[in-house]
C-alpha cells in the first residue's frame, strides 16, 4: 500500500521578509488661493453639450454627432481634449440628457442618430 503524501506549509509573512519602510512625513503644504470665478470671466471654457446645443440653434436642419463635433471645432466653440471618439461622447451625454431630463430636455431625437434642438 502506497503512503500518502502530505505537505507542509511554510507560513512566512511577505511583511518580514521584505524591508520595513518608515512612515511617509506628513507635511503641509498651503495651497494658493483658488481665484473667484465670475460670471463675466471670460475664460471660461464651454461644455460639450453647451456647444452642440449652440450649433444645433444655429442650423437649420437636425445633425448627428459627429457633424456637431466638427462645426463645433470649426467655430472654435468646443476641441476634444485628446479623446479618440469624441462624438460618441457627445451622443451618449446627448441621450443621456434626453433620458434624465425627459421634455425638458435640450434636445430631441429626430431620427436615427439625428438630434434637434427642443421647442
């Protein structure tokens, strides 16, 4: 008859066997004052959905969200920040809007990846 094997554990703590690091310093460190923001700032950068709803006032007919995003880039009124698909962004917020908001809402769907603004 064969004997059975049994193991044993070594129960080492990864605490103890690596270097125990000293506590981190805590120091303070004043933060600058935060400038006010005014209404008449003229810095201010305009959202995403401020922008598209700005240039679906300005146009005529209904458009997707990839349109918007290049009218609204040509006008200078909104750039993505570096994003790969910004109009789907902007889709997905503008449904998400529709969504939340229901008849108050911005905007409406007029057809399939179409938006109008809402009256």
């Amino acid at each position: 008859m064969a004997t059975k094997k049994t193991t044993t554990k070594k129960t080492t703590s990864r605490k103890s066997a690596t270097a125990k690091k000293a506590p981190a310093k805590t120091t303070t460190k004043k933060k600058p004052a935060a400038k006010k923001k005014t209404a008449n700032s003229g810095d201010k950068r305009m959202s995403a959905l401020d922008a598209a709803a700005k240039v679906l006032g300005e146009s005529k007919e209904s458009l997707n969200a990839k349109t918007m995003i290049e009218r609204m880039a040509a006008k200078g009124y909104w750039t993505s920040p570096g994003g790969k698909t910004p109009h789907a962004t902007l889709y997905a917020a503008i449904i998400r809007e529709i969504q939340t908001k229901g008849k108050e809402s911005r905007f409406v769907k007029a057809d399939r990846g179409q938006f109008t603004l809402n009256k």
